[in-house]
C-alpha cells in the first residue's frame, strides 16, 4: 500500500545504495503499478493531488519532514504531488542510487541533480552560493546562537565492506567535509575504571554525582587526556587471525536513567567498569574450550561521553558545529554495534534503585542488541565479541539468530523512544 512504498522511502534509499543498477530494480510496469497503488492510498479527497496534510495523514511525520519530501517532488512547485511528480520522483531516486553505487565504488561520494537543485545523495540540498558547513546567523537577535540546520557534514559513502573494513570505524573519529568537529571519540578503557573506583569511595549521593561520567564537551576541556587520538586507536591491539583480528574497540549499549544524564549516580559506570576488568583479567570457559581475555586497553565507545551533548544542567542546547557533529554520528549509529570488528557490552540489568524503563523496554537498546548480532564472528580462538553484563560476563553469551529487517521494524514499534524522531531514524 501506499505506506508501504512512500513511509520507508529513506529506507528503500538505503537500500538502493547498496545495490547495483540489476534485476532488483522495480520495472516500469511494477514502478507504475505501485505508484498507482501509493497515491491511491494518500489521495483521501480524490483530487488527483497529494497536499502536505494528506501526507501527513498518510505517513505520520511531522509537518517540517513531509514538506521537505513534497519540495524534492514537486515538479512545478505548486504545492502539491500529482501521480506524474510521484513518479517521476522515485524514477529519479533510482536514477540517484544508481549513480551513487557507481561512485561509491571508486569511493566518491557524487551530488545528485533534482528537481530542487544539485543534492547530495541523502535528498540534502547542497548550496552553491556558499561553502558547505559555514554557519548562518540565527534569526534570535539575542541569543548570539548560530543555526544549527545550516551546517550539515558531507555523508560518508556506503561500501560493501563497511561493517568489516577498520576504516569505517577510524573515518567516524575524523573530522570531514562540513565538520570541523570529529563525530566520535572514544574513551580510555582505564581512565572510565580509574573514575569508577573514585565512585565506589564515595560515601554520599553529592560525592557520586561530582564524579558521575560528565559529557563529552566537558571531558574535552577537563579531562582530556581521557580520549584516544585516532592514530591510537589505530595502534590498539588486533585479535587472533582466526578470529578476524578483531578490534580493540567496545561499544557500551545501555538505558538512560534521566532524560538529562544517563547515569546521573555513576551506578551504570561502575557496573560497566566492573565487568569490563572482570573480562580483561579473565577468559570464558564454555565447556572445553577458554575464550581469550578481552586487552587490557580498550577503545569505548559511550554515548555520553562519545557523542556531543546537551548541558544536563540548564538545558542549554548545542552549538552549531557540535549540533552538526551529533547529527552525522546519530545517522551511523549502528557502526558501533553491527561492525565485524567491535565487541559489545549489553548493560541489560539496570543498577540497584533504578525507576527507568528496562532495557528491553528501550528502542535504541534494542536497536543496538539486534544488529549487534549479525556480523560478529564466533570463535574460541578469540575473545568474545559480545557480553550480557547483566547475565555476568563470566558467561558466554547465548547469540540469538539475526532478526530480519521485516522482524526488526515491527519490533521496534513495539519499544519506547524518548524522543519519537528517533524512531524513524532508526527504522
């Protein structure tokens, strides 16, 4: 139906992307057939013309996303969709991938041209009339902010190899076209275990939130020394050969116990901390076989820590080029827990007291678990890659078979989004 086709047009980009120009492209007749089918379902008032409240209705996005999807179809700029401008848009989506697969081949990524002007393969405008990046003054006079909206990082091309390749992940740490700012940094395994054991002497609620993990901007200006440089990650010890040289990068996945602060207590922190040192000094034994120790320095990859944050305490937003940063590490979640090379930590459990959501309940957490199935490689001759803390890291983890992307999506309906945007982006 008509949802089915235009409500997962970003995911059919998507996929598109990742594939060649071949017999998986809809025909002409299946592409008039499902158009039909499509604006059918939309057109409620039978007018022949789709309007931004009947896609809305139709969708159930918010106003400011379908009306930059009516802008990027509409042909003659009146507002509105007809069957021909609907048509014609998703011919030129594929027209788009197409090209995008063949570039993305040679590692380029190639604007693409539309009926609103040269785009980059995501259906983002790109500016000529200044350099991609540069910030444009906020309309508060006041304020002194600058327009976060305005500044937008160059996307970063997807390739056949990118859940197995180390590239993927060192290209996350890096600045890039647009961004002045590296989307992702990752923590010192034993600068977050030093900062746990200052939470276990604490003796008061006070003393426990002093030393809970602080943001990202604030670990950069105090605690800098508690980030790897890139060239340090790249330098971390690698896994046997047998076990696909795994990297030493671990990437926490866990509830938020406020919307302002994850771990407001540092509770979280020391349970993660405590797993993580029982895993280094440690092997699981599973029958006949030990597993390796995970290395004694990790690379982790914490959200609070990792990614740019809002002030926990006045609220204040972030700033453009930060905003910017956020968003291009929020559009490749998913690296951190589907690449090959990575290990995961599932903080399933949540710690004593806690009144937040269960983990199961959670939409990214489930997110996050899921894709973390489905590349991992999976043998004795290495460490393992995956961790239930909350089962004991002490056990070797029971890997449910992947989830199909069908299966994911109506799971994912099922789970709690503080922020309902995000479901989207996800899904």
């Amino acid at each position: 139906g008509g949802y089915a086709l235009l409500g997962r047009t970003h995911e059919w980009r998507r996929r598109c992307s990742r594939m060649g120009s071949g017999a998986s492209r809809p025909s002409k007749g299946e592409l008039k057939k499902k158009t039909d089918a499509a604006f059918s379902a939309a057109d409620t008032n039978r007018d022949g013309r789709l309007s931004v409240e009947e896609l809305v209705a139709c969708l159930g996005w918010k106003r400011s996303r379908v009306e930059h999807l009516l802008k990027a179809f509409d042909a003659n700029s009146d507002g509105s969709i007809d069957k021909d401008e609907l048509k014609a848009g998703f011919e030129e989506v594929i027209r788009a991938m197409d090209a995008q697969a063949s570039f993305s081949a040679k590692g380029v990524t190639p604007p693409v041209e539309s009926s609103e002007g040269t785009k980059d393969p995501n259906g983002s405008p790109v500016h000529r009339s200044k350099p991609q990046g540069a910030p444009k003054a906020s309309s508060d006079a006041t304020s002194g902010k600058v327009d976060a909206t305005e500044i937008s990082a160059a996307p970063l091309p997807e390739t056949d190899d990118m859940y197995k390749a180390p590239e993927t992940i060192f290209n996350e740490l890096k600045e890039r076209s647009g961004l002045t700012l590296p989307p992702v940094r990752l923590l010192r395994s034993s600068w977050l275990i030093k900062r746990a054991e200052k939470l276990k002497a604490c003796t008061t609620v006070e003393e426990r939130r002093a030393l809970a993990l602080p943001r990202r901007q604030d670990i950069e200006t105090q605690h800098p020394e508690a980030f790897y440089a890139v060239e340090e990650v790249m330098a971390l010890k690698r896994g046997a050969e047998f076990a696909g040289r795994p990297m030493s990068v671990l990437a926490v996945s866990h509830c938020w116990e406020t919307a302002a602060h994850p771990d407001p207590e540092g509770a979280t922190l020391v349970m993660l901390c405590d797993a993580m040192e029982r895993a280094m000094s440690k092997g699981v034994t599973n029958g006949e076989y030990t597993w390796e120790k995970i290395p004694r320095e990790m690379a982790v990859f914490y959200d609070y820590g990792s990614l740019y944050q809002k002030c926990p305490r006045t609220g204040e937003p972030r700033t453009a080029m930060e905003n910017a940063a956020f968003k291009a590490a929020l559009s490749r979640m998913q690296v951190w827990y589907a690449h090959q090379l990575t290990t995961c930590f599932f903080m399933t459990e949540p710690p004593a007291g806690s009144t937040a959501l269960r983990y199961t309940e959670r939409g990214w957490p489930t997110f996050e678990y899921q894709v973390s199935m489905l590349a991992k490689t999976w043998t004795s001759s290495g460490w393992p890659q995956l961790f239930d803390v909350g089962r004991g890291v002490d056990k070797l983890f029971v890997r449910p078979p992947p989830l199909s992307t069908e299966a994911l999506l109506e799971l994912l309906q099922t789970k709690c989004f503080t922020n309902g945007a995000d479901r989207e982006l996800v899904a």
